[in-house]
C-alpha cells in the first residue's frame, strides 16, 4: 500500500488552517513566506472559493494544500463587456517529507475534477513548463493569452478560448 491509497483529499475546514500556514510554511522554506500571506489573504477575499482549497490528509494530518481561487485576465481596457474571468492556481504546498510522491499531483487532478463543473472558462498558473502540461496544462501563448513565458500557463475548461486572447494572466 502507499501513501497515495491511503490519502484522504477534502476542502479545508476551520481546524485545518494552522496546519496548512504550516505546511505551506514548510514547503516554500526559501522564501520569506509570501506563500502563507498569500494563502492568508485569498482566503479573507471574495476570490476564495471554500471547495476549491484542498487538502491532502494522511493519518489525521494535514500533509499538502492546493488553493485555487477566482481571477481576472488583464488588459484591452477599450472593451469593458469583454469576459475575464478566470481561476488561479496555486500555491501547492507539500510537506517536504511527502514531495515526489504524488501528493501534489493527487490534489492538481482533484482540482481538475471540481473545476470543471464550475463555469469559469480556465484555470491559469505560473508554474513549471516541464511539470503541468501533464496534466494538460499548456502555454498561454496556444490561447492567444499573454505575458509568453512557458511559466504562463492555462488549462482550458471549454473548449474555445479565442474571446479572452490578447488578455493577461495576472501576477
């Protein structure tokens, strides 16, 4: 058996908030702990979406988090009637002692399965080129979507996505 058969994948709850500070706390270590504030705030915002922040659990312990939560793309500020909105991805945390081992890619696939019944038409990320495309992540610049970094990145959620190309990713 491995950890994966066992791992239980839910929403946070109250209770989970101090372990996923620390998880996430844990996971970014060489950072400064942007990614906890950043949790932190996204989830005192209206862009949180409850069902959205993921935990992984292991053993009635806290051990990876994925928040994803509503956006909007920027730019072509001559046509306000334009759709922009769109989900974020990020940050995943895994406690370092389960990285490697699916953990993360267990809560991406969760999401994945949750958003697509939302009407949100993709879910963007700044991330690495070389891990989410299997995942079905592809570059922004395929949509027409800017900055074209290969860390810009989009998973589309319908299939026609040309009425936000010209648009960016936030931030």
């Amino acid at each position: 058996m491995t950890i994966l058969d066992a791992l239980l994948i839910r929403p946070e709850i109250p209770a989970d908030i101090a372990d996923i500070a620390e998880v996430t706390r844990r996971a970014f270590d060489r950072t400064k702990g942007e990614e906890v504030e950043m949790v932190a705030n996204c989830r005192a915002s209206a862009r949180f979406i409850p069902e959205l922040s993921l935990v992984a659990v292991l053993d009635d312990r806290v051990i990876g988090h994925v928040l994803t939560a509503r956006t909007d793309l920027h730019g072509d500020t001559d046509n306000s009637e334009r759709p922009r909105r769109a989900l974020l991805l990020g940050p995943i945390s895994v406690r370092p002692e389960f990285q490697r081992r699916g953990v993360g890619a267990t809560l991406i696939r969760r999401t994945l399965e949750i958003a697509a019944a939302r009407p949100e038409p993709m879910i963007v990320l700044w991330g690495r080129s070389e891990y989410y495309p299997r995942f079905g992540f592809r570059p922004a610049s395929d949509f027409g979507l800017l900055p074209y970094f290969k860390a810009a990145m989009v998973y589309p959620l319908q299939t026609d996505l040309s009425e936000y190309a010209g648009l960016s990713l936030p931030d």
